[in-house]
C-alpha cells in the first residue's frame, strides 16, 4: 500500500536472493543470487539471459534481469564524464609535435562524443529489457508496473501548498508512529487545503486499511478516484478494500475499470482473484508475441543513444506477415499508429488491429486460433487491444478504449469472465 514504487522496485538487488520458489525455473535462479552476492553482475546477467532465452514466459526472470540493467545504468552514470571535455590534434613537423588548432575531424568527433552518453544508452537497454518481457511473460508483474509508472502515469502533486505540507508532514509522523487515527485526520485536513494533493488522498485510505475500517478506506479511496480518474494505483486500493469487506462483485466491477485505465497484469492477478470467489474463472487466452509492435517511427529523434541488442532472430510464420503489415498501412497512420487518413487495406482505426488482420489473413498458424475466432465475432479490435496488450501500442489502446469502453466493458464480460 503506503510505498513508493519505484522505491521498491530499485531496492539493492542483493536483498533479493532468498525470493520464495515455486516455479521450478527458480531453482535455477539461484545460481544468479550468488553471483549477485559475489558482486559478479555481469556473469549473473549472461547467465540469466540464457535462462531467459530458453524461457521467454518466466516472468519473474525477465523482471529481476530489469533490476540487474537498472544496476548497469546507475555504474554507467560515472563514467559519462569521461566523454566530456576538449580533445587535442597534434602532427610532426620536422621531429616536433605541433598543435593543430580548429581542427576539423577533432571538433566533429568531440561534438559526436558530447552526444554520446554510456548511462543513456544503459538506461535505454534497461526499458527495453522491461518491452521485451512483456512480448512473452505473463507474469512479469514488476516490468508491468515500472514502465506505466514511469511513462503513463500523469506528475502528481508538484505544487503541493505549504500549508498543506504542514498537515502532510504532521501526519506522515503519525503515520510512523502507527498512531492511524490522528494520521488519518491530518491527511484530511491537508485533501481539504488542497483538494488535488495526490499521495495525502491515498494515504488517508491508508490510515483506515491498516485499522481494518474497509468501508471507510473504500469511500477514501473512491474519492481518491473521483480526484486522480486517470491513476491507478487508488483504484488498486478501492479493489482491495472491497475483497477484505467480500464485495466481489464490486472488486470485479473496478477490475474492469482499472484495466481501462491501463492494463496493469497485477489488476489482472486481482480480477482473477474476485472471479474466484464468485465461482467465476478468468480466461484471457492471450497469445505471445514473437517480435515487437509494429511502429510509426519518428526520424527527427536521435538514436545515437538508443540500446539495440547483438542478436536479431530471424522472423518466421505468422509474425513476417505482421511485420510487413506496415509497410502498407504507414502512410495513412499519424505518429501513434492511428490510421487517420482513408485508404484500401483496413476499415480499423489502428496499426495494431491492422497488422494482426494481415497475419491472418496470410498463416494458418494454430497460434492465432484464439485472434480468429475473436475475429468471426467481431471482437478482434478487443481482442489484440485488450487481452494481447503491449506498452509499445499504448497510445491505440487508450484511443480505442476512450472510444468504445461500451464495446470493452461487454468484451470482458462475454470473453473474459467465464461462470
């Protein structure tokens, strides 16, 4: 509940050799802990990239790979200041070193190497670790919530009042001394002064969540919602408030709603968890991806910077039909990957929902079993949106959903939720 959450994702790797087993696949892990304990960091990397290459669905490989790349980049950062400084070009002349000023080539490459940035490239290498669990991973919970944390989520509470702060700060210390009561009272005093203080909102629920008044933290996280629609960690919280007081049906309601919002897989363990105790199974049947989602790329962004991976796998059925799939339909698509302008291909309104059309339309691969059926029904938009969503096709995803919820709200609840 109560924590920063990138806090508690870059929390020092080494605390994490004695995770729990109960994938068989962790028994290998193991072996990464000590190397992490023996500070051999990129012997623990190589040696998890092979566990991984042999299984792309462990999720939770993929997600402590992420904490051994964000390692990288933090050792990356001290040493960006060796491509810093000026560079010097110097000839013979008659058995002497001369100094050659305004030298063309030295002040090309010195411009060259101001651009270029060891921990850029890490910290790139690190998302993209995070984008590429995500194609075959499931249960790659971390990587889920790091990447809308940092990129989805709006800023909160930058211009926070100092009176405010003073209530905050009062009721932080409370909150320490687990005197919840008081803690609560002073976070409501510090919503009251500024209606749109985000983590004093959220923390207010808290304050009831730890004392077991679950109606009451409901109400203060509904009101955390009514405040912050576009955030989910309070509609995280209201879900949880409502499965300690057993109101699953209100749990799944705003499971649905918070998939909405952003399809967080921790959202979907918390739907399946209401399911259950309704005598209900979730079923997605979601298909892993072989390559990444296709792309409107933007030429004026630098990619001098940009971590790209020794190993290309070569692209085989059904997914060189996706691929393609964007040549086609690149010229009427905008930056986002919405097809804005008419043309012959698709009547959908997105890349993604195209690129998928054409794989089926090409492979008779069992793999898309699933898309075709989804297809036939008319739900192939929901299908490859919703269910088989990718951080990469965000921008589609939040278009489509802001326009047919209607369409997504009756997709969940006719394909998703089974009795």
């Amino acid at each position: 509940m109560k924590k920063n959450i990138l806090l508690a994702v870059f929390v020092c790797i080494q605390t994490l050799s004695g995770i729990a087993q109960s994938n068989p696949l962790d028994k290998k892990m193991e072996k990464v802990y000590n190397l992490v304990e023996k500070a051999k960091y990129k012997d623990a990397s190589e040696y998890l990239e092979k566990i991984l290459e042999n299984n792309p669905e462990y999720g939770k490989g993929w997600d402590y790979l992420s904490k051994l790349r964000y390692k990288e980049y933090k050792d990356a950062k001290a040493t960006d200041g060796i491509f810093s400084g000026n560079i010097t070009v110097t000839t013979k002349e008659k058995g002497k070193d001369k100094k050659v000023e305004n030298d063309s080539l030295a002040n090309a490459l010195m411009e060259l190497l101001s651009k270029y940035s060891p921990s850029k490239i890490a910290y790139s290498k690190y998302i993209y670790t995070f984008r590429q669990g995500l194609l075959t991973s499931e249960d790659a919970y971390q990587s889920s919530a790091i990447l809308r944390s940092l990129f989805i989520d709006t800023p909160t509470d930058t211009a926070v009042s100092k009176k405010a702060l003073k209530y905050y700060n009062d009721a932080e210390s409370e909150f320490a001394k687990k005197n919840y009561e008081n803690a609560a009272k002073l976070y409501k005093r510090a919503t009251e002064e500024q209606p749109d203080f985000f983590k004093a909102s959220l923390y207010m629920g808290d304050c009831f969540y730890f004392t077991e008044n679950y109606p009451s933290a409901a109400e203060a996280f509904r009101n955390a919602v009514k405040t912050f629609p576009n955030l989910l960690e309070p509609r995280k919280y209201l879900i949880d408030s409502y499965a300690k007081q057993q109101l699953y049906d209100k749990s799944m309601e705003e499971c649905i709603q918070a998939m909405t919002i952003y399809p967080d897989l921790s959202v979907a363990v918390k739907m399946d968890d209401a399911a259950y105790y309704q005598n209900k199974k979730i079923d997605f049947k979601w298909t892993p991806r072989l390559v990444f989602p296709n792309k409107i790329i933007d030429t004026t962004i630098s990619t001098l910077n940009e971590y790209k991976p020794e190993k290309t796998p070569i692209v085989k059925d059904p997914w060189n039909f996706y691929q393609k799939a964007l040549e086609n339909i690149k010229p009427f698509c905008n930056k986002k990957g919405i097809i804005i302008e008419p043309n012959k291909f698709t009547d959908s309104k997105y890349l993604e929902v195209y690129s998928w059309e054409e794989m089926l339309k090409n492979s008779q691969s069992p793999s898309l079993d699933q898309a075709r059926r989804m297809q036939k029904d008319g739900y192939l938009d929901c299908y490859v949106l919703i269910t088989c969503f990718h951080y990469d096709f965000y921008d589609q995803y939040a278009d489509f959903v802001s326009k047919r919820k209607d369409k997504v709200m009756e997709y969940y609840k006719k394909y998703i939720i089974n009795k």
